[in-house]
C-alpha cells in the first residue's frame, strides 16, 4: 500500500512542477470520479492505475483553457 502510494506522489509531483501546494492539493482533495481522495484510493495497483488515469487528465502547467 505504502509502495503504490510513494510512486503516485512522485508522479503527482512531476506533474505539478514547482508548485507543491498544487500537487498536495491534488493529490489529498476528494475527486468526484472516485468518492475520495487519490492518496486514500491508491492502496493497490487496480487502484493506482485508476488515480494515474485521472492524473493524466489533469491540465498541464502552462496549458491554456
């Protein structure tokens, strides 16, 4: 459990570039599409591979709406 939750933070965090509040942000605050949090729903790979989908989704840094 630890383990897949150590390599989402790593991945939210290389998302998020120089902004740390934005990647917490984004990985401890409830998303919609899964009733919780990332960093709670994460606690194994089936799990991971869901909170990855949805980081993928997530705009990048410097894109335009």
């Amino acid at each position: 459990m630890a383990c897949c939750r150590s390599r989402l933070e790593a991945e939210v965090v290389a998302r998020f570039p120089g902004q740390p509040d934005w990647a917490q942000m984004w990985l401890r605050g409830t998303h919609p599409a899964l009733g919780r949090s990332p960093w709670e729903q994460s606690v194994g790979e089936r799990m991971l591979q869901r909170c990855r989908r949805l980081l993928d989704a997530a705009r990048p840094k410097g894109r335009l709406r």
